[in-house]
C-alpha cells in the first residue's frame, strides 16, 4: 500500500504492518454492530425486552468502536476499508450463524461466543501491535475492555 504519510517516529514497514491488523479488527468491529443488531430484532421469550435494551448500546459502542479504529488508520496515513464487502473478505473469525425468531438463551449463547472470538482476536491483535505502534496498541486495549464487560453482562444473563 501506499501511504499518504508517515506519522513522526514510525516507519513505513511499521505503519504498514500495523495498518494491515487495524483493518481487520475494524471490519470485525462493523461486523459485529450488524450481528448484535440482528439479535435485538429477533429474541423472544419472557425476558425478551431486558435483552432487547442490553443489545442497543453494545451496537453504539462497537460502531463508535469502529470510527476510532477507522480513523486511526487514516491518522497512520492508511485508507480505511469500510464497506459491507470489505468486512465479508476481512473475516478470518467464524462467521455468525444464528438466525430466526429465536429463544434469548440461545442468541445469548451464540454471541458469547462471537465475543470469545473478537476478545481473543483484539488480544493477539494488541500483543502485535506493542511491537509496532504502542497508541493503536491503546486504542484497541480501550477497546477490548469494553467486549469484555459486554460477554460478562452476557454470562450474568444465563447463570
Ligand atoms: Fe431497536
């Protein structure tokens, strides 16, 4: 790629490099803004509204979630890939397979483990990125503390 420019004390190998995994969790973040918008459409069952109003502000947040990680790769002077076919060829996580008017349990289960899978891939994401730029590596650590919270209010849901 071609960069617009080079942020002081960055090289171009690193910002590349860093770029290139800041794309990947910000295709995971969009994505994961559409999933958790499915499921608020289509729980049911006797705590239907309770899950239904968790959801609405975890899909805020992933978006706003999205925007910083967006623009962090324009700030490293990289082009952020934002469309709906950017984030189907960025998936290298398991693909959301719920669908239909389902029981909250089972949305619930379903996105815990869609969060295993972005809280993991953050993590690596993060161990990488301390080698290459320590403020993408910030912003993404702000980010996963977030996930984290939002599968435990999850798991607190089933137990
Ligand atoms: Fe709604």
């Amino acid at each position: 790629m071609t960069l617009m420019h080079i942020v002081p004390g960055l090289d171009e190998e690193a910002s590349e490099k860093a770029i290139a995994i800041l794309q990947n969790r910000l295709s995971h973040e969009q994505e994961a803004a559409l999933v958790l918008k499915h499921a608020h459409w289509n729980v049911t069952g006797p705590d239907f509204i309770a899950v239904h109003e968790m959801l609405d502000p975890q899909v805020a947040e992933v978006l706003a979630q999205a925007d910083e990680t967006a623009e962090r790769i324009a700030t490293l002077g990289g082009s952020p890939l934002g469309r709906a076919d950017d984030v189907v060829a960025s998936r290298t996580w398991k693909r959301f397979a719920l669908s239909g008017r389902k029981s909250t349990k089972e949305y619930l289960q379903a996105l815990i483990e869609y969060y295993n899978d972005m809280i993991a891939d953050d993590r690596n994401a993060i161990a990488q990125l301390d080698n290459l730029d320590i403020v993408s590596s910030n912003i993404i650590q702000d980010h996963v503390q977030q996930l984290e919270k939002f599968q435990w209010f999850m798991r607190s849901h089933l137990e």
